[in-house]
C-alpha cells in the first residue's frame, strides 16, 4: 500500500526505522546563560538536593510564540530518581491566590519546551492553573548525559519528578496535579498515569504510542505478525551493529530530524513536520528541527510497550486527536484500552497531526481546561 512509501521520508522520529542518510543535518546553536528570566523561584518545602546538576538556563525570551502578558513566567529546575536535573519554564496566572491546580507538560517527541509544549502550558495558565513544560532528560536545556538520547522508562520518570516538584510547592495543591503529554510524550503520559497515582487527570494531544511505532514502523495494522517480527529482527539486528560502531567511534550516530529538503514525493504528514519543525517553529535546541536522536534511541522502546498498564488507569483521562492526522489510530487504540466510565476521546474535525502542535484554533483549549477544571477543581 502507498502508506509503506511514506515511511522511508519520516526519518526524524525516531531512531532506527530509518537507517538510511536521508537528512542533512543542522547544528544546533548553543544557546545559554546563566539565570533564568526575571522573577524569583518559587521556594519549595523540600531541601535542595546535594546532586544538583548545575543547568545554564537562557534568560532571553526564546520561545517560538509570542510571550503572553496575562501570565507570569520564570525558570526552574527539578531532578528525577536517576539524578537528572531538568529545566523548565513555569507559567503562573497573575491574578492567583492560594494553593492551587497544577499541570506538568511535555513533547512532542523530539521538540523541546520552547516549541508546542510551552504554548499549551502559557494558555492554560491564563485559563486558571500553575503550569509548567519541562524538557524531558538529555535534550534541550535539561541535563543528562550522554545527550540526545530517549528512554521510555526515564521519560516517564521525567513526568513523576515533575509531579514532585509541583507537589513541594507551597502555591500548588498537591491532590490536584495533572499532567498533558503531546504527540510522542502522550504515550509517556499515559505511562505515568498509571503508575503514578499522585496524577489526578491526564490529557493526551495528537498522541504517539513510541514503542508501538519504533516496534512495528508505522500502519503496522496493515501487516500480518510475521512479517512484523521478521522487520523488527532486522532492525534489531541493524541497531546493535551502530551499538558496536558507536563503541569503537567513541560517539553516537545520530538519526537525523526532519528531512530536508523536502523531496518532491514526501507525503503530506512530512510536509507538515517540516513545516513545523524547519519552518514556523524552528529551534535551535529542538532534535527535530535540526539532528535528530541518538540512533541507538530506538532499541529500548522496541521491547517495553509503553502502553501494558494503560488499563489500570483509574484517575480521568481525555485523549485528543486531529480528524485528518496519519497517526489517529494511536489515540483511537489507546482509548480502547482503557477502563471506566471517566475516559474521553475526542476527534478534532479537520485537523492534522501537526495543527495540534500550534494551531490556536484547532487546539480545545476550552475543552481541556473545562475537563482539568472537573478533576482538579
């Protein structure tokens, strides 16, 4: 089937389906400084931890969408249990008072806070809550080494820690923390959320299920079991021979981000991707915009199923997808594995995958402040 021709343009996802040199890749440009933007950090009840990495923060305003002046924002950090510090920035209402709601925010899968995740995270905060999108371990401004690599286990740890944070401050309502995941930080989110009952109500947008797509490639529905595992053994058997060359380099091979320049015959999923990634959103620290992961990145999510307890799930949980996005069939298969009558699906009509990257008009922002507001209220 034609969908099989995409796959070979969508190199920047994740490492591993894509082997091949189909990007030119783009340095990414160091930007930092030493202190995070104007506004203290939020004193928290829980001691400063002796392993801190120390983190050199930008204090400009580097985001890619407009600073919103209903808010106030700063930068913090936070650690995990595998002593990874990480940066984000935190977005908080100017009219707030008391204890109050909170929203941990990541992704996309290879995007950083700057890109999709700080917009969801500034436009809550003017819809009443404490918000803060964070940059997942080893990208971005967080710390862990080596860089440019992706766990399924750290970075569902990276929402916990999160939950730690926000539980420790004196302005937060530790029974009333949830947390959105967007595109592959969605499948992480629902990871969480069902091991971490400190999660009240979780929301996915235009969700990825990572191991499932670095497992099978995608449309693996269309494939009978067979031929899926003979595909997965090959690109077993590929990514421990980059293990092996990557040893004897003393470096890592990376995978690439969003192919470019786009070939005449990339599908339109692709066009968008590079819309977003090289266009519109460019980052300078975003993996896709520019080299990509670690290629080795894939071989963990190929054999631990992100998605194995999603049915134990007992908190709320709303999963939005775009009508017309490639990767629907994630969000629709995840919410069949849920239980409970607090679950919602809801199809955005007319949207592509990436429209819920940034489209203000196509993001429900009024639907997922309306569903946070219900279970953290």
């Amino acid at each position: 089937m034609k969908n099989l021709k995409k796959v070979k343009w969508f190199s920047f996802v994740l490492a591993g389906l894509t082997l091949a040199g189909l990007v030119m890749p783009v340095d990414a440009a160091d930007v930092s400084s030493k202190s995070g933007k104007a506004g203290a950090v939020h004193q928290i009840s829980s001691t400063p931890w002796e392993g801190e990495e120390h983190l050199k923060l930008t204090s400009a305003w580097d985001k890619t969408f407009p600073e919103s002046d209903k808010v106030d924002h700063t930068k913090v950090t936070f650690h995990n249990r595998y002593g990874i510090t990480l940066a984000a920035d935190l977005y908080m209402p100017k009219n707030r008072q008391g204890r109050m709601p909170a929203l941990a925010v990541a992704g996309p899968f290879g995007a950083v806070k700057e890109q999709a995740a700080g917009i969801y995270a500034q436009k809550l905060a003017e819809m009443g809550f404490i918000t803060m999108a964070f940059d997942p371990s080893f990208i971005g401004e967080s710390g862990g080494n080596v860089r440019n690599v992706a766990s399924p286990d750290i970075n569902t740890e990276d929402f916990c820690a999160a939950v730690d944070y926000l539980s420790n401050r004196s302005d937060v309502n530790p029974d009333k923390i949830g947390i959105l995941g967007i595109c592959g930080f969605g499948g992480m989110a629902l990871n969480a959320a069902a091991i971490d009952t400190r999660i009240k109500a979780t929301v996915t947008s235009t969700m990825y299920d990572m191991s499932r797509v670095t497992a099978n490639g995608y449309f693996d529905y269309e494939k009978d079991s067979d031929t899926l595992k003979k595909e997965r053994m090959e690109r077993r058997k590929a990514l421990n021979q980059q293990r092996t060359e990557d040893y004897r380099n003393g470096t890592y091979q990376r995978a690439g981000g969003v192919v470019d320049p786009l070939p005449e015959d990339a599908p339109q999923f692709v066009k968008d991707y590079h819309a977003y990634y090289k266009g519109r959103a460019y980052h300078p620290r975003s993996l896709n915009s520019n080299d990509g992961w670690n290629t080795t990145s894939a071989l963990s999510f190929t054999n631990m199923p992100l998605l194995s307890y999603a049915d134990e799930i007992e908190n709320p949980v709303l999963i939005i997808h775009g009508e017309k996005a490639h990767s629907r069939y994630f969000s629709e298969d995840a919410f069949r594995k849920l239980k409970g009558n607090n679950k919602e699906l809801l199809i955005v009509p007319g949207a592509n995958h990436t429209d819920l990257y940034d489209n203000m008009n196509k993001i429900p922002f009024d639907k997922i402040a309306a569903f946070f507001h219900k279970y953290l209220g």
